[in-house]
C-alpha cells in the first residue's frame, strides 16, 4: 500500500526502545539497583553521613564557574537548554558543585565537619559504552570542614569498606592514591607551560587505558621524560594518609602518580579504585580533596574531601564475580481463588495477612486456578494460597512453597505466623 503518489507508508509505531544511552529498569533490575543502594546507605550511615538531595536541574553558569575544564563538559557533554523564563538550564552532569551550592547558602548554619551523602542521578551527552552511559546513579560522599589527613584516611577507609560490603576481597581491587600538590610541584621543576600541563594530565588520565610504549611516547612527544613520573619515594602527604591505612591491614591502598582525576578543582590527594579482575580491569570510581570550591560563591575556602561511586561500574564488578542478588519477589504469597466469585473474601484474607506485616497479592479470578498458580510462579512468589468455597467454610487454606511443591493444610489465624 502506497502513501500518495508513488510514496512509501509512513511507519507510525513508535519504538518501544529507552533513549539512547539510559536504562529501564524492569522489577529484576530494579531489585538489584535497590541492593546497590542500600548497600551504599547502609554504609554512609554506619560512618556518620546524612542523606541530602536536590534538584537535577541546575542554572548553567553553576559548571561554568568552576574551571577551564568544565567549559568543555558544559559545552559538548551536557543536556543544556534554555527554559520558557529565557533561563539557560543543564541537567547535573555532577553533584560536587551542587553540594558545594548547598553548603555555601547555609555556611554560617552548618556545623564542621560536616559528614554529608546523597545518591543522586546525573547526565552526560558522551558514547554509551561499557561502565558509562548517559544517565547513571551516583554515591557522593563529602566531608567538610576538615584539612587533617585524618579526613582522607576516613574517605579511603569508608570506600574500602564499600567495597567489602559489596562482597570484594582485597585482591579483587586496588585503591591507588595520589597526589595533586606533588604534581603541580613537578610540573613546576619541569617548567610546563600550562597547555603541556594539560595534556600532561589528559596522558596520565588515560594511562590504565593505553600500553606502556604509547605513553612514553606521548611524554616524549610533550618533552617530558617518563622516568620524572616514577618517584623513587612516596610524596609526604600520600605517605601521611597510607601509614594509618597500611596499620590497619589496608595493604591493597598503594600510592601511583599516575592517579589524577579529571576534574581541575582537585587541590591535595586524589585515588582512584581499580578492578582487577581480567575481565574488568578499569577504574570503578574516585575522589579526593577539593578546598577551593566555594570560591565560585565569593566565599573563603573550605576544606573536603570525598569520593563518587557510580552504580554501572559497580554492577559491572559485581556482575563479572557472580556476586548480584538473586531476584525475589516482595510478594510473599499469592492468594488463587476458585471462582471470580470469591475475590472480595480473598481480599479479606489479604488484609488479615497484610495487617500482620506479610505482603500479599490477590489474583482477580479472571483466569483458571492452573493459569493463576503458573502467574505467580513466573513473577517468583514463593508461596500460593487457594482460596475457595471448602478452605472458606472450614477455616483451614493449603498453603504450598512453588520452589520445592511441598502443601500444608493451616487455619486461617495460623497463617500469618506460617508465612514468618
């Protein structure tokens, strides 16, 4: 069938496909995203941290503000238009200069240190591809207040901890620690003017991601040679953070000075954790000390320290150990009536069940009993229980496990106490 003369159909379906670049998450997924995010709140609570939040929308000139390199995030990497008020607005491609935002309106209220977390979702327009697509959720966890390298070594211990909680023995990553005052004084021995510091920064960046000759040839290629990257001795202040962590049996937190981070607003320690898996072996995420951020707000400097866990890196380490959850259903037992008749007796049941904390589902008869128990088989609740016009006159309901098939007969007021 032709559209007008000679043109072809107009094919009007739309795509049942996510934008490019983010995910749906179906109750499977979604399970496991609710593990990765208990287990990143479990842990910033047990250290002290509170939950904090905002809005994903941000005025543009908040990234602006920052540095050089953010122009070029702002411009090629993030969801910025203008709203109907002619305000130029972006999607948070980060929550470091939200926070900062955050703590600068309410400086004088606050009280230091200050021990803060959030995991919000952030946007970047950049080639999805494994460990990194355009949306991902985020652990942000900051402390201000404090210049002691007792708040990095809190920061790393609380990341180290993380991910033994997400079931990683220290063999499985290393965290690799360096530091952005020792580079900046070589880069002063070295004389670099600040364009050669930049593409300095950018090799060192890609270096896990390059062989060794293609990175002595891009230092030769800057002038620099690779052996003024080799120090013979750790940098003092990376020593100051490493010993406490080394005593405490922390032995897989070593220092590299090939460690930088991206962002230019970093002033002291930097880290970076490194899967170490075959394959995996990538950065699963980093942080380090950044005191000079509130000055975009006009105000004095104040010290943090902090560090993001994005939840792809993640679930892509936990996924390659075999160490995601297995899906469960919320749903406790299904309630399968006989007849569409008797539906409203079993939303009675229900309540009696819910009102004693077990989270229940009632089918609504409109499919044989077979069809019901195969239903509730394939969304994985693990129990069934028939409702019909014998278990409602006698009291007595067959409750049966799907798993293993096994069937007890129980009293109605028995139930509840059967299901905990």
């Amino acid at each position: 069938m032709s559209n007008g003369a000679g043109g072809r159909k107009k094919n009007t379906e739309l795509s049942t496909e996510p934008y490019k670049g983010v995910r749906d998450f179906y109750p499977e997924d979604q399970e496991v995203q609710n593990y990765i995010f208990g287990t990143m709140r479990e842990m910033a609570q047990k250290c002290g941290y509170a939950e904090y939040n905002a809005s994903i929308l941000e005025p543009a000139e908040l990234y602006r503000g920052k540095n050089a390199e953010n122009e070029e995030i702002i411009n090629e990497q993030t969801y910025t238009f203008t709203d109907r008020g002619e305000r130029e607005v972006t999607l948070r491609p980060e929550m470091t200069p939200t926070v900062a935002r955050m703590v600068a309106a309410k400086r004088r209220e606050l009280s230091f240190p200050l021990r803060w977390y959030s995991i919000p979702n952030v946007f970047r327009y950049e080639r999805p591809q494994r460990g990194r697509l355009r949306e991902h959720w985020q652990l942000n966890v900051d402390l201000f207040g404090s210049d002691s390298p007792a708040a990095e070594v809190e920061i790393l211990a609380m990341a180290w901890g993380l991910m033994s909680k997400f079931g990683a023995t220290k063999e499985d990553f290393e965290i690799r620690v360096s530091s952005r005052a020792f580079l900046n004084s070589l880069f002063a021995q070295l004389g670099l003017p600040e364009e050669k510091k930049r593409q300095v920064v950018h090799l060192l960046d890609r270096k896990a991601k390059i062989t060794r000759e293609e990175f002595a040839e891009g230092l030769e290629a800057i002038g620099v040679s690779e052996d003024a990257f080799s120090p013979k001795e750790t940098p003092a202040d990376v020593a100051a953070v490493l010993a406490p962590l080394h005593e405490t049996g922390f032995d897989n937190i070593v220092f590299n000075p090939s460690v930088v981070r991206g962002f230019d607003y970093y002033t002291g320690i930097v880290f970076e954790v490194f899967d170490k898996h075959p394959e995996n072996n990538r950065s699963l995420f980093g942080g380090g000390r950044y005191d000079n951020l509130l000055a975009i707000f006009g105000q004095e400097p104040l010290p943090a320290v902090g560090f993001g866990m994005g939840d792809v890196t993640i679930r892509d380490f936990l996924a390659v150990r075999n160490l995601l959850p297995e899906y469960v259903s919320t749903t406790k037992v299904y309630l399968a009536v006989t007849s569409a008749d008797l539906v409203f007796e079993a939303m009675k049941l229900a309540g009696e069940l819910r009102q004693a904390g077990i989270t229940v589902a009632v089918d609504l008869g409109d499919k044989k009993l077979g069809d019901q128990i195969k239903a509730a088989d394939k969304q994985r609740i693990p129990y069934v229980i028939v409702v019909g016009e014998d278990e409602l006159k006698n009291g007595v309901f067959k409750l049966k496990e799907l798993k293993s098939g096994e069937e007890r007969e129980i009293k109605r007021d028995s139930l509840a106490s059967a299901l905990t």
